[in-house]
C-alpha cells in the first residue's frame, strides 16, 4: 500500500476555508444609495434585485439576461438556474461550461 499523508489538506479544502472566515468577508447584503453602499435586510435586497431585473426586461426585453451554469453544480441547482431564466425573466440564454 502507498504511503498515506494525514496531516495535509487539499488545496481546495484549504482555500474553502480561507475564504469562507476571511474577517473582510461580507455576510450581510449591501444595496447601493446613490454611491454609496450601506448594510440592508434579505427581503431589501432581493426586491431591488427584482426590480433592477423587470426594468431591465421592460426596457430591453427578456433576451437582455442570459444565465452561465455550471458543470460541476448539481443536477437540481442547475434545473432551478434554467427554470428562473426561462420562466421569471423569460429568456433561453441559458449555457454553461459542460462544453469545453
């Protein structure tokens, strides 16, 4: 048998961790106040994030958001991706990364 380390972590392991207790790590939503960015409540935040979106659709039409998904997502996340670009927004720019 090979010789096993115990005693090291994956790089990916250890960069999970860098960034997910990184002190500078925002965990709170921000929204934007002319320029400046101020601390704001989940629900603030996503009816701005759906209001950028219809506006954005009423003045460009849907085929202005397209969405990127990825391979290594699961089955189900990526399912949802498609469905909120298709029926929300109700564009079919939907690609991802399973290409290459």
């Amino acid at each position: 048998m090979g010789q096993q380390t115990t005693s090291l972590l994956p790089v990916a392991a250890l960069s999970y961790a860098l960034l997910t207790m990184a002190p500078q790590r925002i965990t709170k939503p921000l929204v934007r106040d002319g320029m400046n960015l101020r601390v704001a409540t989940w629900d603030e935040a996503l009816d701005r994030a759906a209001a950028g979106i219809k506006k954005a659709v009423a003045a460009h039409g849907p085929t202005t958001f397209g969405i990127f998904s990825c391979s290594k997502a699961t089955n189900e996340v990526n399912y949802a991706a498609q469905k909120f670009i298709r029926g929300a927004v109700g564009s079919n720019n939907i690609d991802s990364c399973n290409r290459t």
